[in-house]
C-alpha cells in the first residue's frame, strides 16, 4: 500500500502486519479496506488508530437470525455482555482477549489487540495463531456454558477453566 497522508497514523504499519500473515494464508493480494477492515472468513484484523492497534478477531458464534422478536435479540445482548464479565465469561479462557457481539453481522467474535509499536510478524503469527484456536474452543466447548450461566441455567465454575482442561472439571 502506498503512503497516503490522508491515512491515519500507523495504517502502514497495521497493513504490512495484516499482509504478513495473510501471505501466511497464501492471500497475496489482501489489503485494508477503507475503514481499516479486511476479512478472511472466520477472521478477520481492523486497524483501529485510536488504540494504536491491528485488532484481529476470530468467529465464535452467530447471533440471532434475522427478523428475531426483541425479547430473544434481547437475551443474546444479555450474553454479549457476560461474555466480558469477569464473573461469568471471565472466568474461561480469553487468552488476553476480549469479546465484541457485532449488532449488524450477528455475529460474537473474541478479539484481541495488537499494539503496532511493540508487536512483531512472529509475534502477530503466534498470537493470531492462539486467538484462532482459542475461539474455536469457545465455539465447541464454553460459548453454550456461558449463555446458560448468563441466563440462569447452570452455575459458573469454581475455577477458572483454561484451555485444557477437561470439560468435566467445569
């Protein structure tokens, strides 16, 4: 991507992070979008200024379906926001990252921030890589629990649970 002044402090930065690891992919081509976003399918990075940050996100789960009555919009929301509460989606794994329900996808994507000063292309890998699986255990294992916990189905566990843990010591 060429220099533009009219690009916000530290894009080139973010693009050429995005790109190492989108050749990764074997995606030659990818470049930011206009808003800073590109997409990959399950994931995705979004370069945000104000952070300083190449954010990547990776899919956990959809939301609801188009045309839900408010009330079942409602309780998704609910567990949007238990997602990122220490006592309850806190209490699993985020891997140093955070949990981000996109209203107009429908989708709950768990992302993390990549801080443009510091982080390295093994650094990014490494973390992305991590990101990437970690969801992926959110999707199959703890996103359910969470959202029975959020809506008073179950109780949260007396521990924290990290990755590998069994799923019967939760």
């Amino acid at each position: 991507m060429a220099t533009n002044s009219a690009m916000p402090p530290g894009r080139d930065r973010a693009e050429a992070l995005m790109q190492f690891y989108a050749r990764k992919e074997n995606r030659y081509d990818a470049e930011l979008d206009a808003n800073g976003d590109i997409s990959f399918g399950e994931f995705g990075f979004r370069h945000e200024p104000e952070k300083d940050a190449l954010v990547a996100r990776a899919f956990v789960a959809k939301a609801w379906r188009d045309g839900a009555p408010e009330a079942q919009i409602d309780a998704f929301m609910k567990v949007g926001r238990a997602l990122n509460d220490p006592a309850i989606g806190g209490l699993f794994d985020q891997g140093g990252g955070y949990f981000h329900l996109d209203p107009d996808k429908r989708i709950y994507f768990l992302k993390k921030d990549f801080p443009l000063a510091t982080t390295t292309r093994e650094m990014l890998d490494e973390g992305v890589e991590k990101l990437r699986d970690l969801a992926a255990t959110w999707t199959t294992r703890w996103f359910a629990r969470v959202a029975d916990i959020t809506h008073g189905r179950a109780l949260p566990p007396l521990r924290p649970v990290k990755q590998g843990d069994p799923d019967d010591t939760i």
